[in-house]
C-alpha cells in the first residue's frame, strides 16, 4: 500500500493525523497527501550495482586486443 506524509491537519482513515505524520492509504489522495516514493529493496539495488562489474563487452575485449596504447 502506498505511503503519504500528512502535510496538514487531516481526518484520514477513521483518525485525525497530524502534519508530518506518515501514513499508509489505499485511496484517492487529497492535497493534503504527499506521496512518499518507494525504496528499492536493498538486495535489489546491490545486484543492480554489481551487473557487469569485472566483465568485458565484446567490444571492450576487441579493444584490448588491438595492442595500441
């Protein structure tokens, strides 16, 4: 479920929530919503950053191959 910041005195989900607080809604948001933006999981974001690392393109390994400096 999506997650907002309360950016101003709101009665949301049978409760008064007040500005700042953070909340989660299933809904249409109001203005008085600010959608917060997901994280990606951390396991995903490592394996993002390792992708091609210590690998070559072919073109890279075609390069290294010329003997030119």
């Amino acid at each position: 479920m999506p997650k907002y910041r309360v950016l101003e005195k709101s009665y949301i989900g049978n409760a008064i929530r007040e500005a700042g607080e953070v909340v989660e809604y299933d809904g249409k948001p109001g203005k008085a919503l600010e959608l917060i933006p997901e994280a990606e999981p951390a396991a995903e974001k490592a394996e993002g950053e390792d992708k091609g690392k210590g690998k070559k393109s072919k073109a890279e390994k075609a390069e290294g191959d010329t003997g030119a400096a």
